[in-house]
C-alpha cells in the first residue's frame, strides 16, 4: 500500500504542475486491494470532494464474492 501511495502523490503533483484542477471521480482496479486501499488513504484527505470507485471485471469478482459473503468466509469467485 505503502508503494502505491507514490503513485497517486507523483499523479496529483504532476497535475498541479500541468495546471490541472483534482478529480471529482477517481476509478481503480480492485485486484488484491493495496492499490484500492492507496488510493482511499490519498483521496480521503479531499473530504467529500472526490469519490473513489472500485472497479473488476465480470471475471474476475473476487471483490464482489468477499463483500457478499457472510461472515467473511471464504468464497471462491465465479468468473
């Protein structure tokens, strides 16, 4: 998570440099989750200004599978 908070610091830079404005909206693949969760910890400092969405393809909805299990128990994805 640590690593890919970089990332969003470098974009967020790079962005005010170019004159920018900061984004409303913000997509990020879920995948494993430290990207998603970088991306939350960097934009949470915006407030309600900015609202991050988590996105997986149909095929691969681990993401999905984990939310709607109950309990927390595992559960394998369907794609």
């Amino acid at each position: 998570v640590e690593g890919y908070a970089t990332l969003f610091e470098e974009a967020e830079e790079q962005m005010a440099e170019s004159g920018w404005p900061r984004p409303d909206v913000v997509l990020v693949q879920a995948g494993v989750g430290g990207l998603l969760c970088a991306a939350v910890r960097h934009f949470a400092s915006y407030g309600d200004r900015v609202r991050v969405v988590a996105v997986e393809p149909e095929d691969a909805d681990c993401l999905l599978e984990s939310i709607q299990s109950p309990g927390g128990a595992p559960r394998a994805s369907r794609g």
